[in-house]
C-alpha cells in the first residue's frame, strides 16, 4: 500500500477511533494519523492470527473491511496509550 494511502487509512480509522472511544485523548492531526497507522498494523496483526493462527505482522487495507480492522485496533491502541500514560504519571 503506498504512502497516500496509509495517511488516508490512518486519519480515518484514527478519527473514527477517537470519536468511539470515551473521554478525551487529546492530540492533534499528526497523533491522529499516527494512532490510525498502528491501529491498522495491531488490527490487521490480530485479525490475520485469529484468521489463519499464525503471527504475521501485516496491515489493513484500504477497503471497508480493512478500515473496520483499522478502527478495532485504533481503538485498541488508544486504550493501551493511556493505560502507558496512567502508569508514567505515577
């Protein structure tokens, strides 16, 4: 996938996560993108090791499957950020 199309995955699946994921996250457009971009490498991860059963580091596509993928991760890399923030600020 070229690099135009991991910006676009990225600042959808990263906004959509941002606006179903409770509280604030805060950050601009690049954490946006950068969020959305590991959130399609953890779900697309994820979704091929439940698929097939083996680890393969991969990444969602840009199709409506793969930005649903994208979304899930996102989702989960928020929750594994401020769960990374909660415990640096204690």
């Amino acid at each position: 996938m070229n690099i135009i199309a991991w910006v676009i995955l990225g600042l959808l699946a990263g906004a959509i996560a941002k606006a179903i994921y409770p509280g604030s996250q805060g950050g601009g457009i690049l954490s946006t993108m950068i969020l959305g971009i590991v959130g399609a490498f953890i779900g697309g991860t994820l979704f091929t090791l439940f698929r097939t059963g083996t680890l393969q580091f991969t990444a969602a596509t840009l199709s409506i499957p793969g930005v649903l993928v994208a979304i899930i991760g996102s989702i989960i890399a928020i929750y594994l950020w401020t769960l990374f923030q909660r415990s640096s600020r204690v």
